[in-house]
C-alpha cells in the first residue's frame, strides 16, 4: 500500500496548491455568506426606504365604507360617493395620493369589479390584502341578508389538526413531522448530487490531463492499476471533502461577522432589541407560544445524529463510486468532448433517484423507496431522502455493505479499463474492446 499512499499524497497537495482551489475555496463562502445576508438586508433596506403609502378609496357601492382596515405599510382614505374618479386619479398624478381604489355600484348577487389606478406599479401584499379585506366584507353581508348571523358561522369554523405517530418497539411513540423531514432529506440529497457531479469530473479530467501529458505512461509501469485508481480517487476525495468543510467553516465565520457590521447587532444578537421584542410578543399570546413549542417538538423528532452520520457515509461513497466510473471514462477517452457521452449515461441513476424523490416522499416505505435505496447507483440519493423519515437500521446497513462493495468491485473494474485505455490514443472503444480490456 506504499505506492497507494504516494499516489494520494500527489494528488492531494497537487490539488490543494493550486490557484483555483484557493481562489474557489475563499470566493465560495463569500458568495454562499452573501446569499444568506442578502435578503435580510433587502428586507431592512426596502422597509427603510419605504414610506406609508396613502390609497384614496371612492366606494360607490356603500358597502365597503370605513372596512378595509389600514396596515403599517397602507392608509386607507375614503372619500365622498359625490368625488370624481378622475380627479382622484389627477391627485395620484400629483403625488396627493399613492393610489386609488374604485368600487363600482353593486348589488350583492353580483361580483365586484374593483379597480386600483396608480402610476407606479402595485405591491402584490396591496391587492391581496384588499382583496381579503372585500371578501370578507361581502361574506359578512350576504349572511345577514340570508338572515344567519355571521357570529354564529364564525364560531363554526375549526381548524382540524392530525399528529402522526410514528410507533416503533425500541423507542416507542414519536410524532413525526413530514414537511420538515422531507425538507431535510431533499436538500442532503441535493448536495449529495450535486457534490459528487462536481467532485467526480475533477477526477475525469485529472485522468484525461495525464493521459493528454502522457504523465502516467511512467506511473502504470511501476503501480497495479488498483492502487493507481484508489490513490487518485480517495486523494481526489479528501480535497473534496476538504473545500467542503472548509466552505462551511468560512461560510458560517463569514456570515456571522459580516452580519453584525452590515445588519447591525439589534438583528443578530439574541438580546437585541428587534430579536427580543419579536420573541417577547410571540410569546405573549397562547397562539405565540404554541407556535414555539410546536417549533421546539419538531426540532427535537428529528434524529440529527442518525442523519448527519449517514449523511458522511452516502456523501463519501456515492463520491467514490461515481469518481471510480468517471476516472475509467477518462481513460477511455482523449478529451472532455468525448466524455460527455459516457457521463451522461453514467449520471442517469442519480438523476432517476431524484425525479422519483416525490414518490419516496409521500412514501418512504414504498418498494420502490425500498429498491432504490438498495441499488448502490442510486442509494445515495434514495437513502438519505427516506433517512429523516425513519428508515429501519438493517436497511442502513445493507444498503452501505452494498455501496461499498460495488465501490471496491467498480473501482477493481475501472483499474483494468484504466490500465488499457489509458495508453490508447486517438481512437473512441466500443463495448467489445472495453470488455477485453476488462478480461486482459
């Protein structure tokens, strides 16, 4: 295992001092830091710049007088059934009002046709919440009109709310919280499919680089073909992993010290002021603290340690796996031009795992979650996305037994490709000669 260690080495701190990997290691978190703060100062920015907008209100059918209730951001003015709509729409102009809700004569059996004039476009919060504010308003007379007191129909109304339990021998009854799981598991997968794509084509050009250079003509002489593939793949690996870690210590440091210059600490500090008023008034109310305590029960249903554990492992052999097919590709091939075709064909059971994702969501004990979580080409994808949902530990294992297994045979098999095609040049194999490169 001495050439492995050597080979791994080199590939490694090969990598790791190079330009890009320094510059894409340090931009990374930057731009990741700045996807997080970014919306949270554009919230601050547009509240601060936005002033009460003032919306003249010329109601003709009478209904609506005094009952569309003003908000923080919204005053509404009534004015007399005698105003002109074009005057009005003259004082928008003017910069009097900021717009104008015109209420046609109606009758209750009729659908109302609003309309709101300004010269600047209308936020969607505005319609909506004029919208609500009439319908509401027609609801409520249409039952006094019908004779039922709205009262009555409002105290009625329920809201309906169903826990699942989630029953099980060892650990007994737990309630289970589907949007949060499945929310979990897909955003784990996403990463997963999205780092092993980017980890892997490292490995697929590193392949065909030496290939191009002719640098590995030297190497295969003196190293098995094994140890060449599993030093250049774990050694391509652990850069991976590296950068990964790396982007989430800086991303996290980042974010941290610039939100406090740029948002200020009455945002970020939890005894800030804004934080603490919120929590103060959340709290205050029987409904505030429900919605705290439903928050605390679902953060602690979810068995973080379980997912994070099997997060590293699918992360690290779904990598590996589909590092071993891509480093044969690259030797069968002379640039990235001729790979593309192999990739594709190669990417197509994690793509499946993914478009079948909404399938294992709403159920994760299906077969199909079942098998797709066992197949090793798309278990990195299948198992983490059922994982949050609770998945049966046997499972956990065969399916890993299995990936790692298929790693070491692909791996084995790719060394033999690897070997042969590596010195071919100029010529695209077809599936006969790749099947006596395996067998020589």
């Amino acid at each position: 295992m001495n050439n492995f260690s050597i080979i791994l080495k080199r590939e490694y701190l090969t990598r790791v001092k190079k330009r890009s990997f320094l510059i894409l290691t340090f931009l990374g978190p930057l731009f990741f830091a700045a996807l997080m703060i970014a919306p949270s100062l554009l919230m601050i920015k547009s509240e601060q710049m936005e002033s009460k907008k003032s919306i003249a209100v010329l109601d003709e059918s009478g209904m609506f007088e005094g009952r569309i209730e003003n908000t923080d951001a919204n005053t509404f003015i009534y004015q007399s059934e005698n105003e002109n709509i074009d005057s009005l729409k003259n004082f928008v102009f003017e910069g009097i009002y900021d717009a104008v809700l015109y209420i046609p004569a109606t009758e209750l059996n009729i659908p109302v046709n609003a309309k709101l004039y300004s010269n600047k476009q209308i936020p969607m919060t505005l319609t909506s919440h004029i919208e609500r504010e009439m319908k509401q308003v027609v609801e409520h007379q249409k039952l006094i009109a019908s004779g039922i007191d709205p009262a009555v129909v409002k105290a009625t109304q329920t809201n309906i709310n169903v826990a699942t339990i989630r029953m099980d021998e060892e650990s007994g009854e737990k309630t289970s919280y589907a949007e949060l799981e499945y929310i979990i598991g897909l955003v784990l997968a996403i990463i997963i499919y999205f780092a092993v794509f980017l980890f892997s084509n490292q490995v697929l050009r590193g392949v065909i680089e030496e290939k191009t250079n002719r640098i590995i003509e030297v190497i295969i002489s003196s190293v098995k073909p094994f140890e060449l593939m599993m030093g250049k793949i774990v050694g391509i690996a652990l850069v991976g992993l590296t950068q990964f870690l790396l982007w989430i210590v800086l991303t996290v440091a980042i974010y941290f010290v610039a939100s406090g210059f740029i948002l200020g600490p009455e945002i970020m500090s939890p005894s800030g002021t804004v934080m603490t008023e919120q929590i103060s008034q959340m709290t205050e109310t029987t409904q505030g603290q429900d919605i705290m305590l439903e928050a605390v029960n679902m953060v602690q249903s979810i068995n973080f340690g379980a997912i994070l554990w099997s997060f590293l492992f699918y992360f690290v052999f779904g990598y590996l796996l589909y590092a071993a097919m891509f480093a044969a590709i690259g030797g069968m091939v002379d640039n990235e031009t001729d790979s593309n075709q192999f990739s594709t064909i190669v990417s197509l059971p994690l793509i499946v795992a993914i478009v079948c994702s909404t399938a294992m969501v709403n159920n994760p004990d299906s077969s199909l979650g079942i098998w797709l979580s066992m197949i090793p080409f798309t278990s990195p994808i299948s198992m983490m996305i059922r994982i949050p949902f609770g998945v049966p530990y046997w499972q956990v294992v065969v399916s890993l037994v299995i990936l790692i297994l298929t790693f070491i045979l692909i791996t084995w098999l790719a060394g033999k490709i690897y070997r042969t095609g590596i010195l071919m040049y100029g010529k695209k194999p077809n599936l006969k000669e790749i099947w006596k490169w395996i067998k020589y």
